[in-house]
C-alpha cells in the first residue's frame, strides 16, 4: 500500500477557526502566501490545521521524506 496523508489536517473546525482567529490574524500569517485578503479565508489560516511536523512524525511508519514543499498559493471557491 502506498498512502500517506495528504495534509497536515485540521486542529479546529472552520467554525472554531472562525470564532478563534480574526481576519487581521490571517493577514499576519499569510505573508509570503498569495490569497484572496478576505474574511471569508480566516478559516483556512495556518493556525487552523495541525502543526505538519507533528504529522509528518505521527506517519514516519508509512512514508519516507524525499521533498519539502513550502506553501505559496491558498485558493478558495467562496
């Protein structure tokens, strides 16, 4: 089987995200990310998802790390 996870997942709901972080937050984060500066993306801000190093360790068993890809695009349909 060849699988592993796609992302890093979600630490807080779109909801909580929401309720937790304000559109100000996302700016904050997103430098150096190209997006739609809209409140509609603060649920997508980088604070939402699990920290991918945490990830990445919780499936050392099921890949092995050949590249690192860093994020420079965050597109939403809205």
């Amino acid at each position: 089987m060849c699988s592993a996870p796609h992302g890093a997942g979600r630490q807080f709901s779109r909801t909580e995200a929401r309720k937790r972080f304000t559109h100000e937050n996302l700016r904050e984060r997103m430098v150096g990310i190209e997006f739609r500066d809209s409140a509609d993306f603060i649920d997508e801000i980088p604070d939402a998802y699990k920290p991918i190093d945490v990830v990445m360790e919780d499936a050392r068993d099921l890949v092995s790390i050949e590249h690192e890809l860093r994020q420079i695009l965050n597109v939403k349909g809205t």
